[in-house]
C-alpha cells in the first residue's frame, strides 16, 4: 500500500449495520455511515437538529470548552437563513477575480521559496503557511495578521497533548474581543467591522452573534484545510504521473480536486441532536441523543461510488458530502475549493515532481474505527519545474 493511501475503516459496519455506537464523553453518538441516510437525516433538520447545546453537535463535543454558539453552523432555520443570507455573500468572494488574484501570489510565493529548500515538513512549512495567509484574504485584514494564526498551531481548539485545550480556546477568544474591540473604535472593511454594521431580520448583531461567527470562522477551516492541502502534497509525491496528468490535462482539474475532496474527507463526521424519538437504519434513536453524520465513510459508500477507495481524477459521477449537505453545507465551501484550484494550478506550473521522504500518520480513533486524516508530520521535496 503506497504511503499516501488512506484506507476506509468503515466498510463492515456501513454494509452490514449502517450506523456504529461510540462514546463521546459520556455522551453516546450513532454514527450514521451510508450515503443515502446520511444526506436523508442531514436534510431532515426538524428531528436533527444542529440548534442544540452550543458545541454538542461537534464531535468530539465542546461543550466544556466553549458556550458561545458558531453562527450559522448551529442554528436551524428559520433563523439560520437569514445568517445565511448576511454571510454567503462575503464567504463566496473568493470567486471574485481580484481574490483569486491575490490568493494565487501568496501560493506562488510560497511554492517559491520551498522549491528554494532541499525540503521540507510540509505541514508546518508549507499548509499552515497557506492557510493561515489565506484566512487573511477571507477576513480581509492585512497579511501579517497570518503571523499570529500560524503561532495558534494547526487547530484553534487543539494542542497536542489534549484534544479539547480550554486555554488554547481562549486565546482565539480573547484575539476575537480585540479585534472586535479595535472595530467598534476604526470601523475597516475587514469582517468584524463588517458584522457590526450589519443586520439580519431588521435587528443588529449582538456582540456574542458577532463572536459566534468568527469563532466559526477559524475552527471550521483550519485543521480541515490544512488536511487537505498536506494530503494533496502527499499524494501527487506518491503518484507522479497523477501530477503530470494534471499539468498535461487542465480539462479535467476541477473533477480531480472533487474527488480528492472525497477522497481524503478532510472533516470525518459532524453531529446532530434528536428533537424527537426516531429511527435511523432501523436502529431507535431517543429524543435528546446525538447522531453524527459521517461524511468520511458516506463518501467510500460502494452502492454509489465505483472503485471509491481509488483516486480517479477524471470520476465523471461524483456525489461526495465532504462539505456537508443540505441545510447547513460548508460556509466556508468556496474558499476551500478555490484554495484547492489555484494550488493545483500553481504546482502544475512551477513544480516538476514532489518527492515522498518520510512521514507520521494521524490516526483518529472513533470506537472500534481508526481512520487516517492526514498526519502530524510529513517530509517532502519540491523539484522545480
């Protein structure tokens, strides 16, 4: 098995039960695993709901680490439409050509400088970097504010000794009161200052509303984008030729970054609360239970995908969930997927081949799965074009 593969845990339990019980701090969740049941409870949000305790329906639960709730990630509607109708405008301005124009010069620059290196540990080195200069663009403050989000680490929530670090959390809080703080007194066009003038439903945010946003705003695109850009460098070191295809083939890149979005699943699973006793594959679910709806293994679904644990960066037919579904998919889809276009643009063009020197998986463990994300550490070779 090449070292870039990242195998499908959830195979037997999806075919054969469908759903998979773990424990979550006392607090059970059934793991939904087929496709189909999966977008089925996710457009179901009346007995699913995302609106419950704020940081229950993440898995692992936050609940003990925070108490202000991410807006609109969990609030259902009729309210989460109108947060929608505030924010999508402004988290789908990375489709605007100047955007585009300045997130390319930061990839460029970047791809620049590593190819200098004899090499380098590429999620430290190279996808924190990228990240964290891109959350700039998305927030529209000035670039050197990346310089305080790659001291944050890979994860606003994480360390690496304890998955839910309280005092981490309070750092991105108490950054968010400033920075609020700093807007009230010199309003900019950055997102703060924008959230404090605006309105939904005819009423002004609350600061807390304000907070729930940008919270969201860096924990919903951190560790998942910075999986992703660092797998995709793993896989085009292990697949070369998959590299020259892309460079040879620019018809077909658009499908091959979906498919290496479902491929890899950058976020395993999210979750929701019952509002009301049900049944998911046929297994009772009590009101007040927490369900997660597991988008890592519903994108290996094998009624649905041909071939799914292979990359095929041409698949034509390509229903993946990586960025959710219905109701409450990915705000932060756009910017996500346009990292993904310009990165692979910008390889394409000044990056011949990416060696695979050495690495250390990251192995989650839910229950009786263990699923490779990404990894903690992860040696490579830039050979310019």
């Amino acid at each position: 098995m090449k070292p870039s593969n990242h195998p499908d845990p959830f195979k037997q339990a999806r075919v054969e039960q469908g759903v998979s019980d773990i424990d979550d701090q006392s607090d059970p969740v059934k793991m939904v695993l087929r496709l189909k049941d999966v977008r089925k409870c996710a457009h179901n949000w009346k007995t699913y709901s995302s609106e419950a305790t704020p940081g229950r329906i993440v898995v692992p639960s936050e609940v003990n680490i925070r108490d202000t709730r991410q807006i609109p990630f969990e609030v259902d509607p009729p309210k989460h439409g109108g947060f929608r109708a505030l924010l999508d405008p402004w988290f789908k301005r990375p489709l605007q050509d100047d955007y585009r124009e300045k997130l390319r010069e930061q990839i460029r620059t970047l791809i620049h400088d590593v190819n200098q290196q004899d090499s380098i540990e590429a999620i430290y080195g190279f996808s924190l970097l990228l990240q964290s200069r891109a959350l700039t663009l998305l927030m529209n403050t000035p670039e050197a504010e990346a310089e305080t989000f790659i001291g944050w680490g890979t994860h606003v929530f994480r360390s690496e000794d304890d998955p839910l670090d309280a005092g981490k959390a309070q750092q991105l809080y108490d950054y968010i009161e400033q920075k609020i703080d700093e807007a009230e007194i010199n309003p900019s066009e950055d997102l703060f200052s924008t959230l404090l003038a605006a309105e939904v439903d005819g009423e002004r945010l609350s600061r807390e509303q304000i907070k729930g946003i940008i919270i969201l705003t860096f924990a919903g695109g951190r560790d998942t984008v910075i999986n992703m850009v660092t797998n995709t460098l793993a896989y085009l070191a292990d697949h070369p030729e998959s590299l020259k295809r892309l460079r040879d083939e620019p018809e077909i890149r658009t499908r091959a970054i979906e498919e290496l979005i479902r491929y890899f699943s950058p976020l395993t699973h999210m979750g929701r609360v019952t509002t009301e006793d049900t049944t998911v594959c046929e297994h009772a679910v009590p009101a007040d239970s927490r369900i997660s709806l597991c988008w890592a293994s519903a994108n290996r679904d094998e009624t649905v995908f041909e071939n799914p644990n292979e990359v095929v960066l041409d698949r034509k037919i390509n229903p993946h969930v990586a960025f959710g579904f219905a109701t409450h998919n990915c705000l932060g889809a756009t910017h996500a997927r346009t990292i993904m276009q310009v990165l692979i643009d910008e390889l394409c063009q000044r990056v011949d081949h990416i060696d695979f020197l050495s690495a250390d998986e990251n192995i989650e463990q839910w229950g009786e799965f263990e699923r490779k994300v990404g990894y903690h550490s992860l040696n490579v070779a830039f050979h310019p074009a």
